[in-house]
C-alpha cells in the first residue's frame, strides 16, 4: 500500500488525535484526581469530537468515524469522572 506525503500527514494528525487524551485517562483511572482539568475544557472537547464523528458519518468517511469513536471514549471517560468529582463538591469546575 502506497500513501502520499499528505496521506501520510492526515494519518499521523488521525493517530495523535485518536491516542492524545490516553495518558490523562489512564492517570485518572489510576488517582481518580481530576482536580486540575477544566470540566468546562472537556465539554467543549466532547462536543467537538461528537461533531466530527457526525461529519465523518454524513460523508462516510470511515477513518474519521473510526478515529473520532475510539477518541470520544477516554474523553467521555474523564469528562463524568470529572462531572462526577465537581457535583460531590471534589473539584471546583
């Protein structure tokens, strides 16, 4: 399989896109301490990549809807941990 230099970019942008929020994740699956993300942050991230997953499926653009479904996951995770830790008065927003 031959790809060109902007395929190549556009699949180096999809693999650190995808994979960026897996460290803060596994460090909240581990602490539970979500005291110094911004829940405010994370919202508007779900709802960027919610928007994507949207766009890709509109064009059935599979490597977009792949990527977006695998990034909305930690980022689903850490925004109700997060939520979860604010409304029992852990964290500030």
């Amino acid at each position: 399989m031959h790809f060109t230099s902007v395929e190549l970019i556009g699949l180096a942008a999809a693999m650190f896109s995808t994979v960026n929020q897996m460290p803060q994740a596994w460090k909240i699956i581990r602490s539970k301490d979500t005291g110094s993300i911004s829940l405010y942050t994370y919202s508007l991230l779900w709802i960027a990549v919610t928007l994507w997953l949207i766009y890709g499926i509109v064009i059935r653009d599979k490597p977009l809807i792949i990527s977006n479904i695998i990034s909305i996951v930690p980022i689903t995770y850490i925004y109700f941990i997060k939520l979860k830790n604010t409304l029992s008065r852990k964290d500030s927003i």
